[in-house]
C-alpha cells in the first residue's frame, strides 16, 4: 500500500519534479502539493496524509513556520524537510520544531521514497552529512538543555540501545524484531526514555542523546 504523501514548495519545477519522480515509485501517492506555507497547512489538515515533504525557504509562511504551527495543533503528521543548501542553524530550528526527517535535495530517488517509507513507519532520517554537522554544533552548545540544571535520569542499558537506533531511524516494529521484544515492549522503553530525557517526541529524544553523549552518530 503506497505511502500518502503532500508535497510544499514553492519552486513550480522542483515541486513537480518531486511529484512526477515519487509517482514513478510505486510506493509513494503524491495526495497534494503547495507552494507556499499556509496553502500547506490547509492541504495538511484537509488531506491527512501520512508524510509530509516540506521546504524550508517559502513565501508567505516559511517552513519552519509550518512545523511549529503543526505543533501548536498537535499536528503529529511526520514531517520530512527537504532543503538546497545545508544550514546547520536551519537544521537545529527545524528539529526542535518537530520535523521528523532532513534531507539535501540532491539525493537520489531511492534515497528519497526510503526517508517517507521510513518517517511513515514512525522512524527518524537525517542525511548522514546533515548528521556530522548536527553532531559538530551539539558538540559546542548546550541545546534543549533541561531548564531545571539537572541531569537526566539515567537510561538503562535496553533503554540505551532503544535510543541507538532510535537515532538510525528504526521504527517500534523494526527495533522489537533486532532487540528480540514485543513491540508493545519497545513503546514502553521509549516512552520511558522520553520520560527520563525530558522530551516529548523521538526526535528530540535522538537529539538530547547526541548531546550528552549516550549516542554516537
């Protein structure tokens, strides 16, 4: 069953470059597409598709304007953003907005249906570049820092693995059947590590883990 999928962006070309290569895949239906913002939360919110592809630099409501009204909406469409230049400062923005995936717009086909495939099955994906300067920035600040000063409560070791490949962009299913676990098990872990590293989504989760050095990219 193909993967339901809205496309915003407001480069006409690109956008219908995206659309025509993703219905060539047999595993992505391009419901809609936007191109600009607010025109996107409207298809969003009338098509509910299951993955949306967003650009960051739009008129009228850029993207990451998007991704912070999906959230004040409790929005929980998986976004994946896809962007022309790597901006380490856009990418930071983007991931603590809520976006689910990152990816430069010079990839592949296959590397593209394989990031809405995954974001779909409830995984994470950031293009593993895009990842090296995330990794280089968290290395010199002190991001999403609990306001409190504490420390987080520590991860137990399962817990630990479980944010392992959280941060390669598993899915519940996939991370049950390499762990040998129920996947209601593995829902429990996670939620115990969202719980402990005091965030709300697994993104964030990927991120704090980064940042205090329980994951390694």
């Amino acid at each position: 069953m193909s993967v339901r999928v809205v496309v915003v962006d407001d480069q006409t070309l690109v956008r219908q470059g995206i659309v025509g290569l993703l219905g060539l895949s047999g595993e992505v239906e391009v419901v809609g597409q936007a191109s600009d913002g607010a025109e996107g939360l409207e298809i969003i919110e009338r098509l509910a598709p299951e993955v949306v592809l967003l650009d960051l630099r739009m008129p009228v409501l850029d993207g990451l304007g998007v991704l912070q009204r999906l959230a004040a909406s409790e929005n929980r469409t998986p976004v994946l953003v896809l962007t022309t230049f790597p901006d380490d400062d856009a990418l930071i923005a983007a991931m603590r907005a809520g976006a689910r995936g990152y990816l430069l717009k010079d990839v592949s086909l296959d590397q593209l249906v394989e990031a809405i495939v995954t974001l779909a099955a409830g995984g994470t994906l950031i293009q593993p570049s895009v990842t090296e300067a995330l990794v280089r920035h968290l290395a010199g600040t002190s991001a999403d820092v609990d306001p409190s000063g504490l420390a987080p409560e520590p991860l137990t070791p399962r817990e630990t693995e479980v944010l392992r490949l959280l941060s390669g962009g598993y899915s519940n299913r996939e991370i049950a059947e390499a762990m040998f676990l129920a996947e209601g098990t593995v829902k429990n872990h996670v939620s115990a590590v969202l719980l402990k590293l005091g965030v709300r989504d697994r993104t964030r989760a990927v991120l704090r883990g980064l940042e205090l050095g329980l994951i390694q990219r």
